[in-house]
C-alpha cells in the first residue's frame, strides 16, 4: 500500500509550500515542548494548508500547546530555523525509506540479483540509512522554515478515535489541531 501512497504524499507536501511551512511550525513546536521537559515526547503530528495536528499520550494542554506554538513562530522568524527540523520525522523518514528502497530494488534489477533475500536486506538497510537521511529530506523537500508571514488562529480539540470501548483508560491521546494563515490572509480577512 506504501507503494502508492507515499509518492503521492511526497508530490503533495514537496508541491505545497503551506504544507511545508505548516510542518515547519508543527516541529517547531514539538522541538520546544521536548525543551520544555526535558525529555523525548510522544507526540505525532500532521501538516495541511490551514495548520497542523498533534496527538499522543504525552501532549501537554492546549494552553501549552499554543504556547509552545507561538514560541516556535517567534524564535524561527528570529533565525532559529534548525527548529523546522526533527530527527523523529515520520513523513521523512518514510519518504526516505522509500526513495532508498525504490532505488536499491532497481539496481538490483538491473543487476540481475532481485531476489527476496536481496529485496529484504534492502528493506533493511534502506530503514537503517533513511533516519539520518530524514534531515536532508525535511531540509530540502518537506518542510518551508521561512515562517515569517504565518500567524496563529486557534487551536482545537480534536476528539479521539477509539477501536474498542474501553481503550482510552489504556491509551489516553488527546489530539489538537492548531489552526494557521499567512498574515496577508488575514489582512484580506479584515478588509471587509
């Protein structure tokens, strides 16, 4: 299934710069909340054109958040562009997995060594090689960290959606959507 889903996600994030500059903030504000604590968090997010979601079981509360969001926005229009970047990037690392996988299993079929064994030390190795890829990848085709026209909307809870009843005594993720615009969005909002 990765095999059409992924290219299709690459050409929708590498083509949009909002996209881009949206998964910029989201790990932005994933990177300073893990200052803030101190510590590694379980947190997964998803960029769109109007903003972002976070979820997992070691979200803090919308306040910080929106909090941390903002920060984000403030300390990367001030040159902390390195904040656009996470080494823990699903779309990234995704993204790279598959590029190495595409391009090992075709030089394997020129080759003339395809076989499974060969296709699953690829998968191997392209999983192992794809982490710090990940970085050049965000750097160059999934994230936008020129931010400095962005504003902040709101943010909302985003009920959860459990497979059986009792699941979320056992996984507890809270799940926000922060919205976002580019302030001369706003400006045509307000010309009214």
């Amino acid at each position: 299934m990765n095999i059409l889903t992924i290219p299709w996600q690459i050409f929708k994030i590498a083509s949009n710069k909002q996209i881009r500059r949206n998964h910029s903030l989201e790990h932005a504000t994933v990177n300073v909340l893990e200052e803030r604590y101190g510590k590694t968090l379980k947190i997964g997010g998803l960029a769109y054109s109007n903003g972002f979601s976070l979820s997992g079981p070691d979200l803090p509360s919308p306040y910080e958040v929106l909090d941390a969001a903002r920060e984000g926005i403030y300390r990367m229009t001030k040159g902390e562009t390195s904040l656009a970047l996470h080494p823990r990037c699903g779309t990234s690392i995704a993204t790279s997995t598959f590029l190495l996988s595409l391009g090992f299993i075709i030089v394997l079929s020129f080759s003339q060594h395809l076989s499974l064994l060969n296709i699953a030390i690829v998968f191997i190795l392209a999983n192992i090689i794809a982490k710090p890829l990940g970085l050049t990848v965000q750097k160059f085709f999934t994230t936008h960290a020129d931010i400095s026209n962005m504003s902040i909307i709101d943010i909302y809870g985003k009920p959860s959606i459990y497979n059986f009843p009792f699941e979320i005594m056992i996984n507890p993720n809270r799940t926000y959507f922060i919205k976002t615009t580019s302030n001369k969005n706003m400006l045509f909002w307000f010309s009214f």
